[in-house]
C-alpha cells in the first residue's frame, strides 16, 4: 500500500489543480480493491460546490458624501433605488452610512432590500455640514463591518462577501481638521502635502476595513471608490490622489462618474459571491454505523460513537444513540466524561437546533466545545460529526498528530476509517478505506469537479432501528457519508465548506452473504448537498 507523509496529504489536496492531468491517481492512498459482500465502494463525480446563493451572503455598505458639497441627492437616491430593485434576495443585504466632517449610519447594519429601501429617503432628508472626511466614513464603515463579525456566526462570516462602496464629491481633509479626526498618524501628518497626508490616512484607513479579512476569517473584503465629480471635466487632483489610495488599498480600481451617470455606475459593480476561488481539500468516506476499536471492527446501530456490545455492556439502548433523551448522544456524553443514563441539562442551547447543519445538534457542540456555527471547527477538512465519532479532537487539525505513534497520522487514519487511539496496522492492512481522486472536466460555470473513488468501506451487521413515522430500517443497514471538504486556495485552516450526500448500503452475512445495492455505487454531482 501507498503511504504518504502527513503533509503531503495537504500539499497534494490544495495543489492538485496545478498538477497537469496526465498525473494519474492525483491523490490515492491505500486502493486494494477487494469489494466482497462486507465492503462497499463508490466512484463518481463530485464538484466544488458554487460560490453563490443563500449560503454565501454579499454585504455591500455604501459610503456616501453629504452635505453641500456632496453626492446630488435625487442621482444619488435614483441610483440606490435602482439597486434595491434588482436584488430582492435574502442573502444580499444593503447598509448605508453618509459622511462630511463626521460619519452618521442611516441605515447602519446590513439589512435586505427591501428594508434598505425604507432607508434611502433618508439620505434626502439628513442635514448637517461639515470639511469631508473620508477617513470617517471608512472608520465608521470599519466598525459596522467588525461589529457584525464579533457577533455573527463565524462559518456565515467566512462564507461572505463585504464591499465598501465609498462615494466622493470632493477630496478628502481630514488631516486639516484634526477636531474632527481623533488619532491621525504623525506619519501621514509628516507628508508633504495635505493630499499626501489624506492618501496616507486613507490607505491606513482602507487597509484597517480590508485586515478585517484576516481578523475574523471573513470571506472576502473590499472597498470601492466611486468619484462624482461636481464638473467632470475637471477633476480635482486631490480627489483624484484620494481616491486612488482607497482604491489601491481596498483592492479595486477607481471609477470616476458624472452625477447623471450614477446609476448605471452602481449598476456596473459586480455583486456576486465570493470571487476567490475554492479549492478540493479532502474527499472522506465515513460509515457511521461502523467503529474500528483497537483493531476490531464493531456494528454502532444508531451511530453514536458506542459500539453495539459496549451499549449492552453499560445498558444503554443500541437502536437510540440518546438513551437518556436529554439531547446528547452516548458517545459523545462517555467521551465528555457524562453519564449517557443520567439526564443532564445543558442551558444556552438548543438541542433541536443545528445551525452549520453538520448533524451535531448545538447543544452536543456545546458539550464538546465546538463551534455551533462552523462544520469543521478546527478547519482540518475532517467534519466536528465525524472527529467526535473517530475519538479525535474536533478542536485541534490532525494533519501532523499521531496520537497512537504508528506512524499513520490522525488525519489520514480518520479517513481510513482506522483507530487514531491504538497501533492497528494488521487492521488497517485489511480494513483501511482506499481513495483515489484526480481532477475531471470542470463544469460550465468553471468550477473544479474530481473524478473520485473510495473502496473498502467496511460494513457490519446492524440491528433493525425504528424510523418513526416511517417503517423501521431493516438490520444490516449502514449510513456511509461522503465529504466533499473544500475551501480557499492557499489556507490550509480557513472554515471549510462542505458537501455531503448519505448512501444507505445493506449488508446481511447470510449464508450467503449479501450487499445491496451491489457492485460500485455510482454518484454525480447533484447527489452531493453543500452544507453538512
Ligand atoms: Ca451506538
Ligand atoms: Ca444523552
Ligand atoms: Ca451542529
Ligand atoms: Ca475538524
């Protein structure tokens, strides 16, 4: 068998796409084939799931200069207006903030279109005058931005897009009124030029917004200068100066319009989800009505982390993975040191809900000290469900632990389906799961898609398990989940992205043994469901 070092297996999972396609079996581990009554295979096609859509939200604030010099108030609203119309979807959501000598939020969190429209006319109405500060506007836009993240739910945070549109009439002159800008840089002060000093604040300002990216994991933050001119055939060259230092620093280019042309200007941006790329970061097999302990394989019926002999051993019920019915499972009560008979009370959660949808309810995360809002906590690519019934921690990346010392890391002996707690290797000679994967035709849209197979999924003799409302699911039936875990090229530990799809396969020892369905199970794209 083919083993690879720990490291490799990041290396060749965020790098493949480089690789040329002649480079056979891109990623395989393991790979004996075998395929008797007791084992199951599948072979497919799976992609990197679209960027776009309700799991991937867009914010755009816009950052609007008011006052006597400001944007002309009927472009302006006509241009928001326009905007509003076009994007009645919940996942993409408005805020507005106007600026002169201070910044004010007049609709100061993200709101959907149809709120934001509430909002607009009050731009028409607000008073106030002031020298304009653009370096307030983005500091104010910095601080609505980073409220949201502190409090939001991190996995949404990673998933989402922010753009600052920052509006201008005039240049920025912050650095002539200090009255009005606390805590400019004696750096930029020591410029030469006011203008000089202004491009220093504002490239401080926008890179202070655009760090936030890094801060709190965000998805992606950019901010965008648009320049409206009162005259455009002359642009003012401190404006010009201006607005080129925000652009430069929010990873955008200027765009300058006439007021007239205002909404075509916004029209023109583009609003899509995240536009960094997502990358392949590992494809796992797990049957989860399977343990491998110590070199033995074990039937878990109701897939709670306890096998079935071990539920008889501490009379706990194997067809109910919570037998005290207080919304943590066995397993995951014996691993917190719990007594699984024994109702506990967990406050500040709700056992029924299950926000990254990754099937640990938020009170089981709770429990275990992961992220309610985030699928793989630890961003190693193994799934939080899938750690806490491999008895790894979901807390810490595996990639280079070797708990037990054989040698295999944990990561790979998760994917293999091996005990990451004991040295196995006779067992995992026979039993590890095998993979292969290589890049296949992308799909139209341009996302990556793998030609993938997994084999070797051991199966085991399940009890009968009731199904209320439906019939009950006949013994020998085993619940394999498929991973595809992606997520940004180039980091390693960002919040993963995941998409699942659970095959039932049946296995009956016989005589004569059976697996239905039988042969390698094929699967397409559509069968895999983003979010898990
Ligand atoms: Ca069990
Ligand atoms: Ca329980
Ligand atoms: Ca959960
Ligand atoms: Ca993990």
């Amino acid at each position: 068998m083919t083993r690879f070092h720990p490291d490799l297996l990041v290396i060749l999972g965020l790098g493949m796409l480089a690789l040329s396609c002649t480079d056979a079996g891109l990623y395989a581990i393991g790979g004996r084939g075998g395929g008797g009554p007791d084992r199951a295979d599948f072979s497919g096609i799976g992609c990197v799931p679209l960027a776009a859509g309700d799991a991937f939200p867009v914010k755009v604030l816009f950052a609007v200069q008011a006052g006597s010099q400001g944007i002309p108030v009927g472009e302006m609203t006509d241009a928001l207006n326009s905007i509003v119309a076009r994007f009645p979807l919940p996942y993409i959501s408005f805020a507005l903030i106007t600026y002169h000598g201070v910044a004010t939020g007049i609709q100061g969190s993200f709101v959907p279109a149809s709120t934001f429209a509430n909002a607009i006319p009050r731009y028409n109405a607000q008073s106030g005058d002031g020298p304009p500060s653009m370096r307030n506007a983005l500091r104010l836009a910095r601080s609505i931005l980073s409220g949201e993240m502190v409090t939001g739910c991190r996995g949404v945070t990673a998933r989402t897009r922010y753009l600052v549109v920052l509006l201008n009439s005039t240049y920025d002159t912050s650095c002539a009124n200090p009255a009005f800008n606390a805590g400019l840089d004696s750096t930029c002060l020591a410029a030469p030029t006011a203008a000089d000093c202004s491009a220093c604040e504002l490239d401080k300002a926008t890179r202070e917004l655009t760090d936030l990216m890094q801060l709190y994991g965000a998805g992606e933050v950019s901010v965008q200068p648009i320049y409206v001119p009162p005259d455009p055939s002359a642009p003012h060259p401190d404006a010009l100066t201006a607005v080129r230092a925000v652009a430069r620093a929010g990873g955008t280019q200027v765009l300058q319009t006439p007021a007239p042309n205002l909404t075509g200007a916004l029209n023109g941006l583009n609003y899509a989800s995240l536009q960094r790329a997502l990358a392949l970061k590992r494809i796992v097999g797990f049957n989860r009505s399977a343990l491998s302990i110590a070199g033995a394989l074990y039937a878990d019926t109701d897939g709670d982390g306890v096998s079935d002999p071990r539920e008889a051993e501490l009379t706990l019920d194997p067809i109910k993975p919570d037998t005290d019915d207080d919304g943590i499972m066995d397993g995951v009560e014996i691993r917190m040191g719990m007594n699984p008979l024994v109702a506990d009370t967990i406050t500040g959660c709700n056992r029924y809900g299950d926000i990254d949808l990754d099937r640990l309810n938020d009170c089981e995360e709770r429990v275990l000290g992961t992220d309610s809002c985030v699928a793989d906590t630890d961003g190693d690519a193994l799934p939080d469900l899938v750690e806490a019934l491999s008895r790894t921690n979901p807390l810490v990346p595996e990639d280079l632990r070797d708990t037990d010392g054989d040698g295999i890391s944990n990561a790979e002996e998760v994917m293999a389906h091996t005990d990451p707690q004991s040295v196995d290797n006779d067992y995992r000679s026979q039993r590890a799961y095998g993979y292969e994967w290589s890049p296949a035709e992308p799909t139209d849209d341009g996302r990556p898609c793998f030609q993938f197979r997994i084999d070797n999924i051991s199966l085991t003799e399940t009890l009968t398990r009731p199904n209320d409302p439906f019939p009950a699911i006949p013994s020998g039936t085993n619940d394999i989940y498929l991973y595809i875990q992606v997520g940004r090229q180039n980091e390693p530990h960002g919040a993963g992205i995941g998409s699942l799809t659970i095959q039932q396969v049946r296995y009956t020892a016989g005589p004569p043994a059976r697996r239905t369905p039988g042969g390698t199970i094929k699967l397409g794209p559509d069968d895999f469901v983003l979010g898990n």
